[in-house]
C-alpha cells in the first residue's frame, strides 16, 4: 500500500531564509502527490498537488514542489520564509479512489 | 461557495455522555470523509462515505462511534459513550469525481474534550 514518509517532525528557519521541508513515497510512481497545510485551529488547505503534467508544481504563497522519481521524493520549497509561513504542512498521497494517506506532518517554526 | 461547514466547532463533555458531530459538505461533492487528528495518532481516517453509502469504515472503533449520512448535504458523527481518549479534533471532508480526482477540501473541525 501506498504511503509516504515526512523527514522532521518540526523544522526551524529564520525569517527570509530557504524552506525546505521533505516528503518520499513509497513505492510505484503514484498518480497524484498533495501538499497541505494546516494554520493554527483551522482545517487542512490545499497547498499544491502533482498529477504527472509537470515535475515542477507552483503552489500559493509562493511555495513550489519537485516530483523526483529517482528518489521518490516530493519536497516542498519556498525561497524566502515568512512569519505568516508557520503551520504544520502534510504530505499525502491517494490509497485507494478517492482515500488519501496522510503523512505524519512537519511543523514549521518561522524565527524573525 | 461556503466549503465544508462543521458543528460544533468546540465541545466539551463529561465521560459516558453521548456526542454528535455535524458536516456539511461543499454542495455536489459525493464523497464525504471523517478525520480524527490527536498528538499521538496524527491525521486518522475513521470512514467515508460515497452517495451516502459507506465505502470505508475501518478505522472507525465500532463499538462506540456511528457515522451517518443521511441526505447529501449533511453527515453525523456520533460517540456513545464518549471516553476522555476520545478527546480530539475531529475533521469532515469533502470531494467531487472529476477532474480534481483525490483533492479534498477540510472543514474547520470540531475540538472534542471529554471529561
């Protein structure tokens, strides 16, 4: 079964500096790849999603993915940080028609 | 479109009462799910439900919690009785089979204290 693994259960940066938070799947190629995120006391947003169209996916507030088979992994990025950046994103990937598996969720501490 | 609408949005209980959870989902979604997310356990899904049928219930403890889906537009979710380890945020979900196969779109979620 399809799952995925996030490195970093909480990921520190400074206020303009590079984010950089890690996903890998488990096995096959899957047909979709999701990043969400979750701001204090609110639901799950969706921050971006891979569907094989392009390697390279742009999400909101400036956030980008890069699907790399080679290593199965499907990081997220974002130049510089914001303090509005800190939340807990979660990776996920499709387990079954229209099941998402989530994974455990990186929490970003955004310092000025 | 007001998304998924979830109430209420806090609860708190005694141990051995009977909770319910409400959603309602983004209209003409058909497919509608129940989250529960603590410290320990994370994101878990408990059931889902496509056109008001269950396709998925098992992550849901079955000797206490019931989930229903009556009508299109409206689900509940029901505790009885309801444990202190049942303390949680507890997140509807809902989504439409089409082009946008798989993404989900999350309610606000209810927090659930109990006692």
């Amino acid at each position: 079964a399809q799952s995925v693994t996030q490195l970093g259960s909480h990921v520190s940066v400074s206020e303009g500096a590079l984010v950089l938070l890690r996903c890998n799947y488990s096995s096959s190629v899957p047909p979709y790849l999701f990043w969400y995120v979750q701001y204090p006391n609110q639901g799950l947003q969706l921050l971006l999603k891979y569907t094989s169209a392009a390697t390279l996916v742009k999400g909101i507030n400036g956030f980008e993915a890069e699907f790399k088979k080679s290593e199965t992994s499907f990081h997220l990025t974002k130049p510089s940080a914001h303090m509005s950046d800190a939340a807990e994103y979660f990776c996920a990937v499709p387990a079954g028609f229209q099941k998402l598996v989530f994974g455990t969720g990186t929490r970003l501490l955004v310092s000025p | 479109d007001a998304g998924v609408i979830q109430s209420p949005r806090h609860e708190v209980t005694e141990m051995g009462q009977e909770v319910t959870l409400r959603c309602k989902p983004i209209s003409g979604h058909d497919y509608l799910f129940w989250y529960r997310q603590t410290m320990m356990q994370g994101l878990e899904l408990l059931v889902y439900f496509n056109n008001k049928a269950v396709m998925d219930d098992s992550g849901m403890p079955k000797d206490r919690f019931s989930a229903k889906m009556p009508n299109a537009s409206f689900s509940t979710l029901k505790i009885q009785p309801s444990e202190p380890r049942d303390s949680a945020v507890y997140f509807c979900a809902s989504s439409l089979v089409d082009r946008e196969t798989d993404t989900q779109y999350f309610g606000p979620g209810t927090r659930l204290t109990v006692l």
